[in-house]
C-alpha cells in the first residue's frame, strides 16, 4: 500500500535536491516504481556561464534508477528550446533525441528522458511519472477508461495509449488543456501509467500517493485461494532447461527460480494461458519480460510463435530480430522461471511479472485483464530509444551469464576468487563454515547435506553451475610424523581431498550442462611438489587431491568439462597462516616474517588476489583448450622449478 514517506524534517537545498529526495521516495517504491522505470522533473532557473538567466527542465537521466539516483542523474535542459520542439509537426525518435541533447546545459550530463517534451509541456514546477501497479491495474481491464473516471472523476485527464515520446507529448498537447480543472492534478495514460504534478515536487509527490492511494483503495486488497506447496526440482532439470534457454539466446544466461506461494496459485489457473498471453501491463516491461511469457516448457513451440510474431510486425522494415527465447516462463510444476544474461536482468524480469501477476489477478475481477494489442508491444520491444537503453546497461565480462560455486568463501583465496568472479560477471554462490558477506550456503564442506544444499541453491537461484573453485582447506599445524594426532590427520583429509570429491561427484551432472562446458579450478598447494617437514597431513591431503583432479581431468574431457590445479605457496593473507604459524615457519627457515614472506625467485609477496586472477582466467576462454593443467603460483621455488 502507498504512503506518504515525504519527511518534514528533511529540508532539500533547492529544486534539484528536492527533486532528487522526491524521486527516490518514488523509486524506492516497488509498487510505484520498477528497475529504471518512472520519470521526473522539475523546472528551475539557473545562471549559465554568460550570466544570462536560462529557464531550465532539470529531468531524469536515461539509464538511472530513481530509487538511488544522484544529482548528476538529472539533466538540465533549455525549457524555452524543448516547448518550441512542441510545435513541430513531426519529430522521428532519432532527431528528438539529437535534439534534447542539444538543449542541454550540460554535455556530460546523462541523456535526457525519452518523456522529456511531456515534462516540458505540463506548465507546473515539478512533474512525477510512474508505473503505479493499482494505475495500471485499472486502465487494463476492458472498461479502462470507465474505471478511472469513476476512482478519480475530474482529479485526472484521461489520456488513450499512445507511443511514449514526441508523439505522446503532442497527444497530451491536444488534451490536456481542454480537461483540466481547478481540481486537476495529474494524467493517467491508458496502459501506460501515472503523471502528477504541483507547484514543488513535494506536493506533486503527495498528490501522486494520494492518487495511487485512491486506486488501491477502489481495488481493496488482493486475495488469492491457497497456493499448494512447490514441488522440488531436481537441479540438473533447471540445469538442463537452462543450456538450452543459453542455446537460443547464444550465451549463457542466469535462470531464477520463483516457487512462492502468489505464483503457485498463478500457475494453477485454469486460464493461464488465456490471462497470461494477453501480454505486460505496460509496453516499457516488454524488453524485460518480452511480450508474453512462455507456458509449460516447449521452447521450440515459443520460438516458433516469437519468430511469426517478429516476421508479422516487422513487415518490410529492415529489423533485426532479438534472440528468440522467454524471458519468464511459467510451468505448474516448476512455478516461475525469470531468465537473463545477469542475475539483475533476471532479477527485473522476476520483479516485474510478480507485479504483473497482482495487476492481472485484480483486473480479472474488475471484468477482465487486456493489455495493449501486439502490434503496439512490437513498436517498443523494438524502439531503438528503448533498444538503446538495454544496450548501455548491457555487461560484457567474460564470465557474463555464468555461475559459480566456490567453498572457503568467507576469507583468504576464497573470498578473493568470489570477488574475482563477480568482476568478470559471474554469479557466485559462497560455501562456508562462517557466515560472512559473500557466504550464500553457511555448512561445514565435509557434510554431505551441505554439499547438496549448495548445489540446489545455486541451481534454484541461478539455473545450474558452470564453475566449481574447491578453496576450503585446512592446515593443522606443524607436526612431525612421529607425533602425528590421528584426529587431525583425519580431519585434514576430509576437508582437503574427502570434501572436494564430494564437491565433484555432486556438481559433475550440472557442469556437463553448463552451456559454454563446465570447469574446475581447484587450490591444492606447492606443498604437492615441494613438501616441508612437519606438514604431512597437508602435503598428503594435497596431493590425494591433486591426483583427484587430474582423473576428473581424464573423466569429463569428453563432456566438455577443464579441470586445472592451481599450486599457491606463501599466500600470508588467508586464515590458514595465523601470526603464530608465520612466525613458527619463519623461524623454523632462520628468517624474519617479513623475509619469509618473500622467499620465492621473484623476490615478491604472493596474496590472495593474485591466486584469483589466475583462477578466473582458468575459467575463461583464455585456457579454452587447456585441461590437466598444474600452475604454480609462488613467485618462483627453486625446488618447485
């Protein structure tokens, strides 16, 4: 339910920063807001660098999300230029945009928002537009228009769907003056959305929570019969399902699994299919969601129907057509899947049909949920200004799209090859024994259940496992043979080589489907060829798991899956290496720490993040055709060498 949040204790410094608290208020929003949607502005007077007194449009920022945005998310542009653009009759999205651009103050500012004429033409100060799910809820459904003269009679201007941008604004151009009275405060655009507006931008604010306020009260609050339990799933389906969604699209994408309750009782409608096809609330979700999800799993009966829907709209236009595959899917057993090339892309497509699924359940008993006709979808699904937008926050790291699962990951080697990971786009689960930041699974590796706990959640919350980084290890102190502890030889070997086995025979079946093949970088140490004295159960474990490696190596070289070993040696900045053991081994060499930590050829200190840097180039198409490999990472160790 909306509210009024706007604090009279806060006392923004100008219009701007006015602005600025107001929008994030509104983004801050789920209901009102979602993922970059939304617009808004206010009108100012600044000095330019003449001393002249310019009438400006500070407006948001294309690619800026208003729940976080900043003052540089604002771009400020000559008002007087904009409102002469208004009187042009014909304005093509490319020469509106040039345009726009050139009325600003500022050339690094963003690219100003795509409603920038609309924001212009209204002649109060601040101007909020959103999405508002109750707004939309009633302008799709088949008495729209009767709907929200009833919940707001003459607070509002009524305003059919047309195509956001110049020609919208010339609609509004043409409407908005005959029906605006004394009561008047804002614009609802059929399938579109909300426009409030007021005398500073915090009445236009409060003006648009009172307006979302009465919708929501019109529609009374939601209910659904009860959702049965989610079934499970077993992760090499959703893995399965997952290298074939990469297959269309032609890279590998993250699949987000949604079992909760509001979307078990969607999927089960008898009308799934019928409600579900008529396509998003509003045609700015279509290059998140795509025009309608996919039902059940017929991935070649959906990019059949996806290519006649381009080839009937596109016509004789020279288009190019995007990748064919569902962006959401939803399947009675499996619930809903949200797919995209990041965890953030899938994550707004997730986002923004669980909104969905409210308004069409709402609409459905307002008389009928109908979102606007295909053609119209076609027309902003490929909108360059809306194509040009996905492409500047699109990321292009090697590992974009690709998941992994690293163990030890709540410090030293692990923690760095998390953050390593994530850099080159990867979506990463941690497995720990302590709860930290990056520590997805919280469990002791050695335990069986841990292992597959991490292995469902991956699958669950990312689609499957490309990676695996065996890095949990254990070093338990300086002992000689002949006073070795039994338990602490067991205890090293299953950390060290048991656990790691475990790790690999449960994440063989997902690697295997991981669409660009799977692999394995596991830590061992230099210890597998250049043991020291006092370390067996170290040394052995390291080898055990050395050797482990290079079988697995032979095993799935078959089934696309690189195995490689990594050999670190005097890594200081992990939690194997406590004050007491540095100074135990720097003594034992007649060294002093600081030269201990040293000691290699190269004269130079090892740490964690140079371990992760080679461990994400094993995983890139760098070593594509490299698997068995043993890379030291030492600075050099005369007996390694």
């Amino acid at each position: 339910m909306s509210r009024d949040r706007w604090d009279e204790g806060v006392a923004p410094a100008g219009a701007l920063a006015e602005l600025v608290y107001g929008s994030r208020l509104l983004g801050s929003d789920p209901s009102l807001v979602l993922h970059g949607g939304g617009n808004t502005s206010v009108k100012d007077v600044v000095t330019d660098v003449t001393g002249e007194r310019v009438d400006v449009l500070w407006v948001k920022g294309s690619g800026w999300d208003l729940g976080s945005i900043e003052p540089a998310g604002f771009a400020p542009l000559r008002l007087r230029r904009l409102r002469e653009l208004l009187t042009v009759e014909r304005l093509s999205d490319r020469q509106m945009m040039n345009e726009l651009r050139c009325a600003s103050l500022d050339s690094s500012a963003p690219d100003p928002s795509v409603e920038s004429l609309l924001h212009a033409l209204l002649p109060h100060t601040a101007v909020l537009h959103s999405h508002a799910d109750a707004i939309v809820t009633l302008t799709n459904t088949v008495a729209g228009p009767e709907l929200v003269r009833a919940v707001f009679a003459d607070r509002v201007v009524v305003v059919p769907y047309v195509m956001p941008g110049f020609l919208l604004a010339r609609a509004c151009a043409g409407l908005f003056g005959a029906g605006v009275g004394e009561r008047t405060v804002g614009i609802v655009l059929m399938n579109h959305g909300l426009f409030t507006f007021g005398a500073d931008t915090r009445e236009a604010y409060r003006r648009h929570v009172e307006l979302v306020g009465m919708a929501e009260e019109y529609l009374g609050v939601p209910t659904r019969p009860d959702a049965r339990a989610a079934a499970r799933v077993e992760p090499v389906r959703l893995a399965e399902f997952r290298a074939q969604v990469s297959t269309v699209v032609g890279a590998p994408v993250i699949v987000r699994r949604d079992a909760t309750a509001p979307v078990m009782s969607f999927v089960d409608r008898e009308d799934l299919a019928g409600v579900a096809g008529q396509g998003p609330a509003t045609p700015d979700h279509v290059i998140r969601t795509k025009p309608v999800p996919m039902i059940g799993r017929d991935l070649d009966a959906f990019t059949r129907e996806y290519r006649e829907y381009f080839q009937r709209h596109a016509g004789e236009r020279d288009l190019t057509m995007l990748d064919l595959a569902p962006r959401v899917v939803l399947d009675r057993d499996w619930g809903m899947l949200a797919v995209g090339r990041t965890v953030r892309d899938a994550d707004a497509a997730r986002d923004i049909y669980t909104h969905t699924i409210d308004i069409i359940e709402r609409a459905e008993r307002l008389g009928g949920y109908r979102s606007l006709a295909p053609a119209d979808l076609f027309e902003v699904e490929y909108w360059e200004l809306e194509q040009a937008k996905l492409r500047r926050g699109s990321v292009s790291g090697p590992l974009t799209g690709q998941v992994a699962l690293v163990t030890g990951a709540a410090s030293g080697i692990g923690r760095a090859c998390v953050e390593a990971l994530r850099a080159a786009g990867a979506a990463v689960l941690g497995v720990d024994l302590t709860a930290a930041p990056d520590v997805g699974v919280q469990g002791d590796v050695t335990d069986p259940e841990t292992v597959r706990a991490a292995v469902e959640t991956a699958t669950e919350h990312f689609g499957g496992i490309d990676i695996v980084v065996p890095s949990a290890g254990v070093f338990p102190g300086a002992q000689r043979i002949g006073d070795l502890e039994p338990r602490a030889w067991r205890r090293t070997m299953a950390v060290n080589a048991d656990a790691v086995a475990t790790l690999l025979a449960e994440t063989y079946p997902l690697l295997r489907c991981a669409p660009r093949g799977g692999r394995v970088v596991l830590i061992a140490s230099k210890n597998v060829a250049a043991p020291g004295p006092g370390a067996a159960a170290y040394s052995a474990s390291k080898a055990a798991v050395t050797q482990l490696a290079r079988v697995a190596a032979l095993e799935w070289a078959a089934d696309g899956v690189r195995v490689n070993v990594v050999h670190p040696d005097a890594v200081f900045d992990t939690g194997l290496w406590t004050p007491e053991v540095l100074a135990e081994r720097a003594a034992h060499y007649g060294l002093s720490v600081e030269e201990y930590k040293r000691r290699n050829l190269l004269g130079t200190e090892v740490t964690s993040a140079a371990v992760a840097r080679v461990v994400v180039a094993l995983c890139t198409d760098t070593f594509a055709v490299t698997t068995g490999a043993q890379i030291p990472i030492d600075g050099g160790n005369d007996r390694v060498i």
